[in-house]
C-alpha cells in the first residue's frame, strides 16, 4: 500500500546539508525508480549516526497518523521501537531500565549531551533538561562483548550511547561518549564529561584481533547500534 521500508547504512543522515548525500535527497529518484505517483515521506528513522529500518510512506495522512500514533504510544508507556546494538562489556544485570536527565553542554567550542542524574523540576520545565528512560535487555553475551536490545521510551540526540556508558557497556563504535567509561585492573567506572573528553574508542588487542581491526582502523569503525523494529497499529 502506502508504505515503504528501507534499511538505512550507518552515517547517512535523514536530512543533509545542500548537496550533502541524505535520505531526504534520495527520495525523488526512489519514487521514479519505484514508478510512484505520490511523493514519499520519512515516517521514521534512526538518526544518522544509526543504521536500520526507515519507515516511508506515500500518503500525507497516514505518515501524520503514524507519527502521531509513535507519539501517543509512548505517552501510554508503550514501546513501539526496537534497536538492537553491540556493546564492549557486559551490563551487570541481564534486563532493566537506565533513567537519567539529558542536556546539553557546551565544552569549549563543541556541544556534547551529558547525563544529569537528578534533574531539578524547575530546569526539566524549563526544558533546559529532558527526562529520559531507556529499558534495555542482554541478548547474549561472549568475550566481553554483549549484543543488547534497547527500547527508549523518549527521544533525545545520542540517548542510547549514554545511557549505554552509564551501563559502562559503550557501543562498539562509540568515539564520542565511550571515554566516559574507564578501567582499574579491568573493572569499569564512570568518568565526568569534563574529565573525559571524546577520542577514539580504545580497544584491547584481544577484542582488535577477533574483529581483524589495527588500531590505524579503529577511528573508521562505525557505531554498533541498529533500528531493529518498528510496532505499527
């Protein structure tokens, strides 16, 4: 009918820049090459920094009803997304909730998102933080890594790779929040933002050999996390 899916390669942003390859800018040709009447719409999709499903629709009135139903599903404590993601270490608990305040920071001449741990009711209503919550549960696990499902039931930009570093489990790929997690004689703990600022993920040489990396190649791994699946009425 009126809908399309795609899976969406990592680093290929919904919306570019003028000229920049995106989503958006691929969407006439797809419709020609489809030999579709109507234009598309992205209903939804990860952002870029993510791969996975792309929801598309050719009809104006279900890609409003289908985002509206996103929106409203969330409000009734539903989980209509589903991401699956790779991560280096594996959560203490195999299935629970990370719920933290999420802001903005500027550091110098970059804006990164820090978690806040107790929000203030005056600066959540304000907005100056959001309040989010993620449910995330280990899928399997082998040589330190974990293969985790995650369900966010809010969004905000990187949400799932810190609430993933407040897990101390970072996701495979992770060059700008996976600093925040260091080690003692191998036992993880978490770092302030201040105290770690982004650089390329670190990876030991065990975990570099069973992926066929050099560490000259690590800074082109991409990040691990997957729109897996997507709950429609």
């Amino acid at each position: 009918g009126a809908l399309l899916a795609l899976n969406k390669p990592q680093s290929l942003p919904v919306l570019g820049q003028p000229g920049e390859l995106s989503l958006d800018a691929l969407l006439p040709a797809l419709r020609r090459r489809l030999g579709l009447s109507a234009e598309l719409h992205v209903v939804k999709a990860p952002a870029r920094e993510y791969s996975g499903l792309v929801l598309l629709s050719s009809c104006y009135h279900t890609t409003k009803k289908l985002q509206q139903f996103f929106t409203d599903a969330r409000q009734r404590g539903q989980y209509p997304v589903t991401y699956r993601a790779v991560t280096v270490g594996v959560p203490a608990e195999a299935e629970g909730e990370v719920h933290t305040g999420l802001q903005w920071q500027q550091q110098g001449d970059t804006a990164m998102v820090v978690p806040v741990p107790a929000p203030g009711r005056r600066s959540t209503a304000r907005k100056e933080v959001k309040s989010t919550l993620t449910r995330y549960r280990v899928l399997g696990s082998r040589g330190g890594c974990a293969l985790l499902q995650l369900q966010p039931k809010t969004a905000f930009p990187e949400q799932l790779q810190v609430h993933l570093t407040l897990l101390l489990c970072p996701a495979l790929g992770d060059h700008e929040h996976s600093s925040r997690v260091g080690r003692v004689l191998g036992v993880p703990f978490l770092l302030s933002p201040e105290a770690a600022p982004s650089r390329t993920q670190v990876l030991d040489e065990e975990l570099l050999s069973r992926l066929g990396l050099s560490p000259r190649q690590v800074p082109h791994l991409p990040l691990h996390i997957h729109l897996q699946e997507l709950v429609l009425p």
